[in-house]
C-alpha cells in the first residue's frame, strides 16, 4: 500500500493539528480564568500546586510548537507523559472497564506518544530547519 506512504506527511500534520487543537483548546481556560482554580485541583488529586504551571506551558506551548511541528519529539514525548499522570490520578479511579471516564486521556497519549515514535513529518519546522523526516533511518548495509 504505497499510496498510503504518500499520505504520512499530510496525515502526521493532521494528527499534529488536532493533537494541539485539544491540548489548547484545555490550556488557554487555565491562563484566561488564572491557575487557583488548576493548583487547587492539582492538590485534590494529590499532586504539587505547581503541577498546574506545567500542564499549562505543556498544553499551550505544547500545542503551538505542535502546530508548528517544532521540538515535535520532545514535545509529544512530554505530553504523553502528562496524559499518563492523568489517567493516573485523576481518569482511572474508577478502574479499566469504566472506559467512558478515561478515553479521552488515552486516546491523546497515544497520539502523542505516536507523534513522539513518527516525529512530526516533512510539512513541519522540524524538517524545514533540521532536514528531520518521519521515515526511519535505513540501518547500513555491511
């Protein structure tokens, strides 16, 4: 199925710009409503206060460099492990079979987890600037 390697850079932007759209779309309340209300809820769930400082510069920048398709690794590496914390200690509490409590969390740790193993592809920063592709290194023959 060749054509559908043709389609990986367009379908790795897309999975990039909805991946971000959520994560700003849950971000940007926490700076316009301020972050006393995210801290508080940071300590309910047992976690630091400042926990709520780093879900924010996550999810906002995280979500623009996605846009961006900059420091796309590193970036959706960090934001799968934010979603791991979350299922963690806020979605699962119920347990694995209480499915509708915890899809949403899963399903963008696993796209940014996706993200962080393709890298962000060749309609992106990461590849204008660092000639970085999604396809993986061929290993030298010999």
């Amino acid at each position: 199925m060749d054509f559908l390697d043709k389609l990986r850079p367009l379908t790795l932007l897309i999975l990039r710009c909805t991946l971000a759209l959520f994560f700003l779309y849950y971000g940007y309340p926490k700076i316009a409503h301020g972050l006393a209300g995210p801290q508080q809820y940071m300590v309910s769930v047992g976690l630091p206060s400042y926990f709520a400082y780093i879900a924010v510069a996550l999810e906002v920048g995280g979500g623009v460099l996605l846009v961006l398709g900059l420091a796309t690794r590193p970036v959706a590496l960090l934001l799968a492990i934010e979603m791991g914390v979350a299922l963690w200690k806020v979605d699962m509490v119920h347990g694995i079979r209480a499915v509708p409590d915890y899809q949403f969390a899963l399903v963008c740790g696993a796209s940014a987890l996706a993200l962080a193993s393709f890298g962000a592809g060749s309609i992106s920063l990461d590849h204008a600037f660092f000639g970085r592709s999604s396809k993986p290194k061929s290993k030298p023959k010999g």
